[in-house]
C-alpha cells in the first residue's frame, strides 16, 4: 500500500508540472514547431524476470507489450496496454520422497496484464521541448488487472508431495486467477522520423505474495514482483507538430543611380525631333530543381535561355544568381552545398551554352537560411534577376 501511495503522489507531482514545459520552439533558421496532441503505438518483446527462490537465468520468460496511448501535451501522455505471456517460480528445497536430496526446481505460467500508464516525459520537462531532440526519457506509473492461467507445472510439483512430510506449495492456485498490480518504469526512446522512435522500456509489476503459489518465509504476507526489460518501437499516429516558416527576406532596395552632368547640346539649324530612350524592365527568372538535386532540367532550361536573350539584347546588362535550398530537409552542411550547386549550375549555363562573359555574372548563395517563398518546395530554386 505504501508503494502505491508513492508512486501515485509521484505522479501528481510530475503531472502537476507538466503545464510549465513550453509547447513552441524556435529553430535557428527561425523556423517556428507548435507541439500538436495526437496518439501513439508501442510494440515491443524482450524478457522478464520474476522475483522467486531459482537461479537468475531459470526465472527468465518471454515477454511481449502492446500499448496504444495519447500525448496530451509535451510532458504529460497516457496508454492503455497489455503486458503478456509467461512468468515464472522456483522452489529451492524440493524433493520427490522423504529423504531424497532437495534441489531447486522452476514452473512456468502463461498471463496477460491489461493496464493504464500515465506518463511523464522527463526530457521535455526539465529541457523543454523539441521536435528534433534524439533522446527522450520517459517516467511512467499505472496499474491493471494480472490474469493468470495454465498453473499446471506448480500443481504437479503439489500432487507429487501431497503425502509427504515436506514444505509444500502454500499458495498453490488452479484454473485462472485475477489479481491487482501497480507498476512504474522507464522508456528511452530513440528518434528515427518524426513519426518512428526505438524504444527500451524497463518496468517493475507489484502484485499479492499469492502470485508464483509460494508463501514468503516467516509466515507474513509480502509482495510478489516482476519485471520487465522490453525493446520496440513508438509509433507516432498522426502529426506530433505544426511547422511554421519564417517570412521571406524583404528584397533589398535599388541602389539610387547616380546624378548625371549635364551636357548643353550645340546650336543646331533646326529643331531636331525628341528621341524618346527606351526604359530597359528587369528581367527575373526562377529555376526550380528537385529535392537534392543541382541538374537543370528540360523544363526548366528555357529559364536560363529568357535570362541569356535578354543579357544578349542589352549589351550592358548584368545578372546576379542567388542559389537556395529547402529547410524541411537535409542540415545547414548539406543544404548549403546543394545552394551554391544550383547558382553555380545557371552561371555554367549562360557561360558554356550561350557566351555570356563571367565579368556580366554575380552569383550567391543562402542555404536553407533564407526561405524566399512560403511553400517548402519551392525554395529549392536559384533566383535570377537581371537588369
């Protein structure tokens, strides 16, 4: 009782400062996640051992857990789950007639443990959350109903010593049985997506003394336990945040052209007609190119050509590239050198394919620092503009 007690005020604790973990965060590229809720999966496998008089290794069963659960918030989830499979006992003193050696014999017995865990992400609570971070910690405690089955190895082990004058089974229990248990534990999850994490999960179950058929020595009731060490994975089912892109860069205003001297024009005999002098537009052009790709495409060439033709009609324009790339992939090393791939792509371009002199090309580079547009896909582009 006094277990329970700790564990459900641990509980409260941690529940109570779940509300003070943020449910935003701010990448330096100043990309903005907002924690959304949504539901998970676990399925994991792995071993339990329980507590009884044999050697270690003779009281380790196959294990297996299903648990569907729900993340209300960064710290604070909940799941419903089912433990199941095989526990084991151990009688240390067993012999099969008066006067024989004693030695130590093991039984096994199948069960399933349906339950609730609340669970408490530590990591997020005392580091705040992120969306990216690899390692997150989770406490959990909870509770369900152990029901047991197949008691048939320890019921023979009774019959066997039910005439002698020997330590018998006590406790020994046919059919199935339904007890209360309580538990806590760990997981250490392991982000592989955004919707895979690996999990290792290590869990403790309380139960009555009545468990394993064996009375616990000097005649008092105590607890039975096992435990649980389990591998598997977290499904994430739905979207676990909302990304929020930062505005694209206000273009950067044009250079004021300088004043020009003016010139008087020389008597002429005749009033000569007004030339009116052609106002040259800018000329911007975007190519676009596919995820980790610097190639221009087919459809994409024609791109190039407009920025070429124009660069040929007025002799002293100029033309400056910009390369980017889309922060929804890839990190800064990888992101800037598809960036500078992609301008670099269009400056070969317009030098190989069509004789434009280099001394007539600028060209830069962002990464995945600047988004100029709000769409994620369309910031794999190089911007062209040329005047």
């Amino acid at each position: 009782m006094k277990t329970m007690k700790t564990l459900l005020a641990a509980a409260l604790l941690m529940l109570s400062g779940s509300a003070m973990a943020q449910a935003t965060y701010e990448a330096a590229d100043g990309t903005k996640y907002e924690f959304q809720k949504h539901a998970f999966l676990n399925l994991e496998g792995g071993l339990q051992y329980t507590l009884g008089e044999a050697k270690f290794k003779d009281l380790l069963s196959p294990n297996v857990q299903l648990g569907l659960g729900y993340q209300f918030s960064p710290v604070f989830g909940a799941r419903i789950q089912a433990n199941a499979w095989q526990s084991k006992g151990g009688w240390n003193g067993f012999r099969t007639q008066i006067g024989a050696t004693p030695y130590t014999n093991d039984y096994k017995f199948k069960y399933v443990a349906p339950g609730i865990d609340l669970m408490f992400n530590l990591s997020n609570l005392f580091c705040g959350w992120n969306p990216n971070r690899v390692f997150n910690l989770t406490a959990f405690v909870g509770g369900g109903a152990n029901i047991a089955w197949g008691n048939d190895e320890a019921n023979t082990i009774a019959n066997t010593l039910k005439n002698l004058d020997a330590y018998n089974l006590e406790y020994i229990w046919d059919g199935s049985k339904a007890r209360l248990f309580g538990r806590g534990g760990l997981e250490a999850a392991f982000r592989l997506s955004d919707a895979v994490a690996l999990t290792l999960e290590g869990n403790a179950n309380i139960l009555s003394d009545k468990y394993n058929s064996k009375k616990h020595s000097g005649g008092k009731m105590k607890a039975d336990w096992y435990f649980n060490g389990l591998i598997g994975l977290k499904i994430n089912l739905g979207k676990t945040y909302n990304k929020i892109l930062p505005p694209p860069p206000a273009p950067a205003p044009e250079p004021e052209p300088e004043p020009q001297p003016v010139v008087q024009p020389a008597p002429v005999p005749a009033p000569a007609a007004a030339v009116v002098e052609e106002k040259i537009e800018p000329l911007r052009r975007d190519v676009f190119f596919l995820i980790n790709k610097t190639n221009i495409r087919p459809e994409e060439a024609q791109k190039v050509k407009d920025i070429a033709d124009y660069l040929q009609k007025y002799p002293n324009s100029k033309v400056v590239i910009t390369g980017y790339a889309d922060a929804g992939t890839g990190n800064n090393k990888i992101n800037d050198r598809l960036a500078a791939g992609r301008a670099d792509a269009v400056v070969k371009s317009l030098v190989n394919d069509y004789g434009i002199a280099q001394s007539r090309i600028s060209y830069d580079s962002k990464g995945s620092r600047v988004q100029p547009f709000a769409e994620n896909d369309m910031n794999r582009v190089s911007i062209c503009i040329a005047e």
